[in-house]
C-alpha cells in the first residue's frame, strides 16, 4: 500500500478499545529485522498527533498503537509506516502466519539457488586460475569459462540476492541505509564488472564470489527466520488451550454449542466433568472441584460451589456447573496470560546485541571507504576501471560475514553441545542472556518437585481397602491411589460427591474415601496434602500425599549459589508444601500463592532492581514470567506453552542441566568476544589493503570467506570442556 492509498483510506473498523476506554490498533508490519528497525518504527508511530504510545514484537511483527483519546487515525499510522519503508496492513494472526511462511518459503528458494549457483559456477571458474588437466588454459578457452560462469552465476546471483535487494530499495526509498545496501552494492558491482572483465577478455571474472557471499549470507537469515517462528508460537499455544466451542444454555434451558469467540459476557454456559472451563465465569449452579494446576501451579484441586469465580483454563473434575460468563474470550484470564507472554517477548527483541551496535557503524564506514578508494584511484590516475575493481573489493572484503558469523556459530556448537547433554536451546540469544544472570528463580510444583503426588508411607492392608473406590473416582489422589493397589475391583452403587470425595459400597459396607469433614473426621493439616478413608461406624484411615524433590535439587541449587548466584522460589501453592520444598533445597527465599500475574510482576520488579533473571518453570501459570525474564528454562514434561515460552528445555529427571546450561553459556560469551575481536581485527587490516590494491574482488571473496571460516574454527572450540 503506498502513502497515497493509505492517506485516502477509512480504517476505523480496525481500532479497537482498551478497559480505559481509549483507542488501541494492531498492525502487521513487514520488513523489520533489528532494533534499530524496532527503534525508528516505535520512535515515528509515537512522535505522531493524537497517538499515546507505540510497541513493535519484532517475533511475530505485529505492532500495537494506543491513542490518548477513544478515536484514533490508523490510516496515517499506515501512512507514516509505509514512508518509513515498512508495509503495514491490519494485524489479522491468519495473515501474520501466512505471511510467515510465505517469507520461509521464499528464503529457502533462495538459498537452495544460491547452492546450486556456488557449486556449479566454482565448476567453471576454478579452472581459471588453477588451470585445466594440469595445463593452463589458452584465451579462446579462458573466455568460454568465464561465459559459462556468468551464465550460472549471474542469474543465481540476481535470484538469491531478491531479499537483500528489496530490503535495500525500501531502505533507499525511505532515504536510509541499511546493511542490505552496501551487500547489494557490493554484489551488483561484482556482476558488472564481471561481465566487463568476460566482455574486454579480462584477467579474472568473480561472478563465484557473487554467488558465494549471498549463499553465506542466507544460511543467517534463513536461521534468524527460524528462530523467530519458534518464539512467536507460545502466546498461540496459550490460546489454543482454551475449548474452540461453548455449551450456551438458552431461555428454555437447551443447551447449543457455540464457538468461544461468540460467547458474550452474561451468556448461561454448561460444564460438564472432564471440561476445561471455556471462559472466565461465576458459578450459578452446582458443585465441582477444579484442577487449577495449569493456571496456579497448585496441585490440591479446589472445591468450589455455588458464587465462585472459575478462570478459563481449569479443569472441572467432577460436578456439573453453570456457569454465568464474566467476559469474553480475548478478555480471559488465559488471554491475560497470552498478553504477558507476547509483551515479553516483545522485551527480549529489545536486547540491542553487540553485533547490532557495530553494524550500525558498518554501512556508512564501508560506503564512505569504497567511495573515497574509488575517488582517490581515479585521480592518481588509476582509470576508472581499476578504480572501481578497487572500491568493490573493499565492499566485498569488509563484508560482515565474519562479524554475522561471530555469535551463530558459538551459538550453534554450544546448541550442540548442551543437546547432547539433554538441554534444547529454543532461543537466538538464549546463550548470551543465560551467561548475565545472576539471580534464579524456580517454581516448585514440576521443577524443584517432580510433579507428580506420591503416597507417603502407604500401609498396604489401607491401600487394599480403599482401592475399590478410588479405582471408580476421577480424584487425582484417588488416581494415585489406585495405581499404588493395582488392578481390582471396584465398588458398587458409587456416589462422588463434587469437592467432597466418593462412596460406596465394599463388599456389602458403606465406605468413604476423600476429605477430612466427608468422611466425618477432623484435617490434621500440615505440609502433605491427605486423603482419608473409612467404614460407616469404623476407624478412618488418613493417606498422605506429597509431591518428591527431584533428587540433585539440593546438589543444583548449592552448585549456583558456589557460582555467586542468589536463588528463589515463586509459587502458586500453598505456604507449607513451598516452605517444605524450599527448605529441602536449601533454599532460604520463597513466596507462594502467587496468580501468574504476581509472577511476572515478581520478575519484573527483580528486573527493576537491576537483577537478571533466570526463570525455572513449567506450568501455564509459569508461562508470562518465563517471557518477562532475561532468560527461561522449562523442564521436557512441561506444557507445551511454557516450553515455547522458555528460551532452553532440558530433559530428563534430574535438575543438574540447569547449572550445566549456565557454565556453557559463559564458555559460549566468551568465545562470542573472542570472535568479535578477530572479526574486528580482520575489518582494520583488510579494509586498509583493499583500498591499497593488494587484493581483487577474488581475493576479496576468498579473505572475506577465510574469516568466517576462522570464527567457526574458534566457534568449534565449544566442543571441549570449559
């Protein structure tokens, strides 16, 4: 869409309305890639009349405006973009996925040419300066070469280069340079000159080097793309736990499904036992207990009746309810969460990389050098021709391949490294974050524990008795305990009462398995959760239930503290199973029955405090904290939201991964600045002898190729031990 267009375009219908009550608009923006592109679109959309503030998530490219009063004008906000050099459309996920893959597709047709054009152009012009069969090759022949290599690599070349090309001219466009511009210059010129060389029966054509150089270029952006698509999936993954339809109950009582988006707040909705609760609601009718384990991370089920405010995302266990809709879908608990997950990850883009600071140097240094070569060659009588060989020789062998290569090649050796240990790196700069922290954070249902209740000391003549009615309840502790006994029979006339437990009959007598007051005995509390069992008339039987330490918690958590970290639990359960399992660890710091919200606000304010956090968590209430932390680890068992929104998973029991994820991490820093002095190095003697002369474009191809090649020997350094 072009400035005009969107000047004379209505988009109103796109502006939506925040709680406040004021004007908010979502776009989709293509072409931006870095900070600096995240910084210039931010800085131009809030500089404009009437709008309040502006946030760009480079991962998923959606653009949230908010406007200081209930109307807004997105069609200059489109306007202002598109001068920008930067497309925007209105953010529809659909579109944003299909635009997506239609870019991944794109990049991967591109590289895939680029190989072919390499291969099969070095075929031609190796014999060149290497010679034939041993002999070297006459003129008539030598030209024939050079024309088979430009018919090769000239439209590979033009091919491959379409993203960087099109980058640039928006980029030209918008009066700006990016680092596209100076590697389109660079390559054009290469072609040209090539031809000319081919044309004038030349000494050398570099159409290989061309080639070459975009081909390099394309494996790190085909990886950055694959980067961003894993981490733009895990506030989708949070939504998609929500039911895609609703049990509407009408006037009559008639219940009709209905998708969860047309549910309006005042809406009669049924759940049924085994149903996840579609949206945020109050209990109008009945009883039920709800598996909030996802949302709170507590492991007890909750009972709850008649009044009660049930969030989206729970589980109902037993009872049926009715429940009175308080919002709608995009405005539930779980969207809130969804919302978290996204600003999160919008903060992490946020991290402005070394390699981002250098390249904001790069183009304008590199573009001033090749001209004053180009200027300076022709005067000292050079001749254009040679001049020019000159000034692109500089472009190419102070191209940034070595600099681009510093941090994905340490990147992909510690990947490595760490996946053979059991610990998947999901994130970019996940490596780079892990080695700052200095503070952890772990929560303690499915991290510290192992997640799953245990019986504690279980009499097996007990466990016999009360087998038969466990086996027939959905109880998650009557589950364990009727996987403790095994296969057998089950009761007669079974009863469950929601949020109370189930009865029976055994063998003729009246039994009850569930709460303290159902059974009709007295809790004795404490840090276990407890079950309890009896005959009318008879002794009751108390269970005792509680979630294990995994085994090297302790030995984990000391190893950290040996390496000047601080560590800390955040917890949705309650006060005495935390204290018991932090106190287990060794953990002296603990908070609990905290909402998803007060963890990531637990996080943020740690962040304020200039702390940088490692966040250790699983469950869906884990989820907005890992992406508000600096870096996020999930375990394998985790949910799959709470995996995408972690920057690492490791597998496995044990807990040990994670202090080995941070000694790689600082090995990996290390090798990172190592490969930025070399890269840095390589620019400040290279540079200097392009301009002098010493080296031809083909050359220039095969120094710029050696220094990626030496930051990737170091990067393999990352094999040894640290």
């Amino acid at each position: 869409m072009t400035y005009e267009a969107a000047a004379g375009a209505d988009f109103s219908a796109f502006l939506g309305r925040g709680t406040d009550g004021k004007a908010s608009l979502d776009l989709l923006v293509r072409g931006a890639r870095c900070a600096g592109c995240l910084a210039k679109i931010e800085a131009a959309v809030a500089g404009l009349p009437g709008v309040e503030g502006a946030r760009l998530n480079l991962t998923s490219g959606k653009l949230t405006v908010g406007f200081r009063t209930a109307s807004g004008d997105p069609a200059a906000v489109i306007a202002a973009l598109d001068k920008l050099g930067y497309p925007a459309t209105p953010y529809d996920p659909g579109q944003a996925q299909v635009a997506h893959d239609k870019e991944g597709r794109r990049l991967i047709l591109a590289l895939a040419v680029a190989a072919f054009g390499a291969m099969n152009t070095m075929m031609f012009s190796v014999p060149l300066w290497a010679g034939l069969f041993g002999q070297e090759l006459g003129p008539a022949t030598k030209q024939v070469m050079m024309w088979f290599s430009g018919a090769v690599g000239a439209p590979s070349a033009i091919y491959a280069g379409l993203p960087f090309f099109q980058s640039a001219w928006r980029s030209l466009k918008a009066r700006r340079a990016n680092m596209d511009v100076p590697i389109s210059i660079g390559v054009l010129l290469t072609l040209v000159i090539s031809f000319s060389e081919t044309v004038l029966n030349g000494r050398d054509a570099y159409f290989d080097a061309a080639v070459s150089l975009l081909f390099l270029l394309l494996i790190g952006r085909w990886l950055d793309h694959q980067l961003r698509a894993r981490a733009r999936s895990a506030a989708g993954d949070l939504l998609a736990m929500q039911a895609p339809a609703a049990a509407v109950l009408d006037r009559d009582g008639q219940a009709h499904m209905k998708p969860l988006a047309e549910v309006q707040p005042g809406d009669l909705v049924l759940v049924r036992a085994g149903e996840r609760i579609p949206v945020d609601g109050r209990i109008e009718a009945g009883m039920s207990e709800l598996d909030n384990a996802l949302l709170t991370g507590e492991t007890a089920p909750v009972a709850v009746a008649q009044g009660a405010v049930c969030r989206a995302g729970s589980m109902n266990l037993s009872g049926v309810l009715r429940l009175r809709a308080l919002a709608r879908s995009e405005d539930s608990a779980l969207a809130a969460i969804a919302r978290l997950v996204e600003i999160g990850a919008q903060s992490k883009s946020r991290y402005v990389q070394l390699a981002d600071k250098a390249a904001a140097i790069y183009v304008p240094v590199v573009h001033t050098a090749a001209a004053l070569t180009f200027a300076g060659g022709w005067l000292v009588g050079l001749g254009p021709r040679e001049a020019l060989i000159r000034a692109v020789a500089v472009l190419i062998i102070t191209c940034p391949c070595a600099l681009g290569l510093a941090v994905p090649a340490v990147q992909i050796m510690a990947s490595s490294r760490l996946f053979r240990r059991g610990v998947l790196v999901k994130s970019g700069a996940a490596l780079e974050r892990l080695s700052e922290i200095d503070h952890v954070v772990f929560d303690k249902t499915g991290v510290l524990t192992e997640g799953r209740p245990r019986l504690i000391d279980p009499a097996p003549a007990a466990v016999t008795l009360a087998a038969p009615l466990a086996r027939a309840s959905r109880h998650p502790l009557a589950r364990t305990l009727a996987e403790e006994a095994g296969e057998g029979p089950l009761a007669s006339q079974v009863t469950e009462h929601a949020g109370q437990g189930v009865e029976g009959l055994i063998d003729g007598r009246r039994a009850r398995l569930g709460r303290a007051s159902f059974v009709g005995v007295e809790s004795r509390g404490g840090s276990e959760t407890e079950l309890w069992f009896g005959f009318d008339g008879d002794t009751k039987v108390r269970f005792r239930f509680s979630d294990r330490l995994r085994q090297d918690a302790a030995e984990t958590v000391a190893a950290l503290k040996a390496r000047g970290l601080t560590v800390e639990v955040l917890s949705g359960d309650v006060a005495g199973p935390v204290a018991a399992a932090a106190e287990a660890a060794g953990i002296d710091a603990w908070r609990a029955g905290l909402t998803p919200q007060q963890k990531a606000a637990a996080v943020d304010a740690l962040a304020a405090d200039g702390r940088r956090v490692l966040m250790v968590g699983d469950g869906l209430n884990d989820a907005a904290a890992l992406a508000k932390a600096h870096a996020a680890m999930a375990p394998g068992t985790a949910l799959e939201a709470s995996q995408n929104a972690a920057d690492l998973v490791f597998s496995g029991e044990g807990l040990s991964s994670v202090a080995a994820a941070y000694d790689v991490s600082r090995v990996a820093r290390r090798r990172a600045m190592e490969n930025f002095g070399f890269a840095a190095l390589y620019n400040l003697v290279a540079g200097p002898a392009a301009m002098l002369g010493l080296v031809n474009p083909f050359v220039a191809a095969l120094a710029m190729s050696g220094s990626s090649l030496a930051v990737t020997l170091n990067a393999l350094r990352m094999g040894r031990k640290p």
